[in-house]
C-alpha cells in the first residue's frame, strides 16, 4: 500500500507551495542516487518522494488526490498518464528547475568522457631582494600529464573509445516510473558517454601518467607577500583528454635582515653613537636598488627619531610608483666605560643644565608639580 503523499514530504496537508518545495528539496537531496550509489532503498525513497511532489506541486493533481487519494491516478484514472498534461516535461525537468547546477544539472555534468584535471597548488619563497627587482623562477612540480602513447584517449594505440551503447554518448539514462522519469548516471560509462574495450596499457586507460613538469614562472616587480600566481592549464591533466586544471603559485617573501616591509615603504634601524645623537654627524646606508645613500644626523637627535628617503622604498605592483625607505635611529649608550671614560662623563654631567636634556627635565618638573598638587 503507497504510503499518504503528505506524509512522504513530511508536510501537513494544507502546506504551501514554499512548504512543498523546501520538504522536497531536502528530501530529493538526502535520498539522490548519485549520493547513494548501489542502495535500493535511497532509490525507492527517491522516487516516492519524486512521485508524492510531481502530483501536490500541480493544483489540479493536489485537489484529485484530496478528493480520492491514490485512487485517482490508478487503474488509467486522471493523470495516471495523459491526465493533466500527461508527462510533457518529467521528472528531469522539475528537479533541473529546483536545483539548477547543484547536482549535476546544466554544464556541471559530465560529458563524453573527459572529466577536468584538478587545480594544483606550489608554494614559493623569494627574497625580498627578488621581490624588489622581479625574475623568472624554474620550479618543479609532480603532476599528471597527458598519456604520450595514447594521446591522452586512454585506448591502447591503434584503436579508440567507443560510444556507449546505453546512454548513446550522452552520460545519462532516463527511467520512466509513471507520469515522470528519472534522470541519472549511465552505469555502463559511469557519465563518461564512450566505453574502452582495450585499454592503453601505459595508462591504463586514464590517459595520464604521472610526470614531474619542469616550469617557467615569472614573478613581476614589486610582488608582495602571500600573493597568488595562477599559471591557466598547468594543472593536472584531465581524465581521457579532459582539459588540464590550473596551477596556484602562493608566493611568501623572506624575512629581511636589516629591512621591514610595509606595502611599498621600508623600514630599518640603525643604531648610533650617544656621542653622534649629540654632536651629529652622518652614516651610510645600502639600499635595495644597489646604490649607498648617506644619512645626515643633525645636532641633539633623539633616540627614535626617522629619516625619510624618498623613492628608496619597494616598486609598486605594475605601476611607474617607488615607496619610500624610513630609517629610525636607536641611540646606543655606552657600556664597558673605561676610568677616564667615566671621569668625564661624570664631569659632564656636573657642568649639564635643564637646557641640555630639556625632556628630563620637563618631565620631572611637571610630576613634581603633580606630587605637591595631590598632597594639598
């Protein structure tokens, strides 16, 4: 006895046609062929719940079974097969309506046999040093290339695939189950449309091998860390001739020892004389594009103090833009003093005023101002 159209959907029996179409949507998903291969009773669920939606989605059919329940579509009853519209569109139809592309509708089927290659993915480490003056990297990458034997057919040399004689080339079947029909996989071909009877005996009737690829990549001026190459068709080769996938370059630029990147600017410390930040003086720096550039320390620098030289910096990213280098400086103090050293540091120190460190000096005149403030 058929079980209650209702109750195969889960719906009550005064559901909307949003109700119908979400029950059947989860439904028709969890029982799918394609999802359960090889189990019998996915299918008859699957072509319950296929029959229960095609009768309540139609409101002519819905009101015929309310009336009379299954009876109206046995025994050559209305619609049992030419009644309201007979089978125009089927099954096919109505499931390609409510989930389009999501499994294995429109182009996402597999046809005629070549299945595409999968996307492969390298990491790559530069220099920064590379990364501001560009170059051409050779990399070796293990993937699966087309079958020289067998030109990539997957037949042994001297034949070739032949249609399948179930599905004609198409990679589905259609079962009919009443007013619609069922559209799935060809079990002969498994979707591939052509069938090998001699398989290449290289591949195996893949036609691939596996094969490392030597590779050319080419990595522009001004890359920045964790970009992304893609190099189209250098990905493994397709199933049987399919079209090759693609290749991803992730690239990751190597800590610097003396610069930091920031987009196109550069940063770098230099540490300098105590005696340098008071007198001034200069130093000189090396810079990416080959060239030393001499800095100038004027008289009194404070420790932490940048100097901005322009268009020493990273190139930006196909643009005629240069960024800028940020040199800080870090005043070093002495340490290990020698007697003498000491002596007249200490008699500098007696002769100094507020006007010679007038930071100290503001500071602590202003927590003393705060002190007698807060005791008052």
């Amino acid at each position: 006895m058929k079980a209650d159209f209702y109750e195969t959907l889960s719906v009550s029996r005064n559901a909307d046609e949003k109700e119908l179409k979400s029950a059947f949507r989860k439904l028709a998903m969890r029982y799918h062929p394609d999802r359960n291969p090889g189990d019998d009773e996915a299918e008859r669920k699957f072509k319950e719940v296929n029959e229960a939606y095609e009768t309540l989605r139609d409101p002519q059919k819905r009101a015929a079974y309310d009336q009379f329940g299954h009876a109206a579509f046995e025994n050559g009853g209305m619609g049992a097969r030419g009644g309201f519209g007979g089978g125009g569109g089927g099954f096919a139809d109505i499931f390609e309506d409510i989930f389009g592309d999501m499994m294995g509708g429109g182009g996402g089927r597999r046809r005629g046999g070549r299945q595409h290659g999968a996307d492969l993915r390298f990491n790559m480490e530069i220099t920064l040093e590379e990364a501001f003056t560009g170059k051409t990297g050779q990399i070796r990458v293990p993937t699966a290339v087309a079958c020289d034997d067998c030109a990539g057919t997957g037949a042994k040399p001297g034949t070739s695939p032949t249609q399948c004689q179930m599905c004609h080339g198409s990679g589905r079947v259609r079962a009919a189950q009443g007013f619609f029909s069922i559209e799935r996989t060809c079990p002969q071909c498994q979707g591939r449309g052509e069938t090998i009877s001699d398989p290449c005996p290289k591949c195996s009737g893949q036609g691939r091998v596996a094969e490392e690829r030597s590779l050319s990549v080419n990595i522009p001026a001004g890359i920045e860390d964790g970009t992304r190459i893609r190099l189209a068709g250098e990905g493994e080769a397709g199933l049987r001739g399919g079209p090759s996938g693609d290749l991803y370059i992730f690239l990751s630029v190597r800590p610097h020892e003396f610069f930091q990147r920031d987009g196109a600017d550069l940063y770098c410390k230099v540490p300098i004389s105590m005696t340098t930040a008071a007198l001034g003086g200069s130093f000189e720096v090396a810079t990416l594009d080959g060239t030393q550039t001499r800095v100038k320390v004027p008289e009194g620098t404070q420790n932490g103090r940048q100097f901005r030289l322009s268009g020493k910096g990273m190139p930006v990213l196909r643009q005629p833009k240069v960024g800028d280098l940020y040199i800080q400086v870090a005043v070093e103090t002495p340490q290990n003093l020698t007697k003498k050293q000491r002596e007249l540091l200490e008699a500098f120190e007696e002769i100094s005023s507020k006007e010679n460190s007038p930071q100290s000096a503001g500071f602590f005149s202003r927590m003393k101002d705060f002190f007698e403030t807060f005791g008052e």
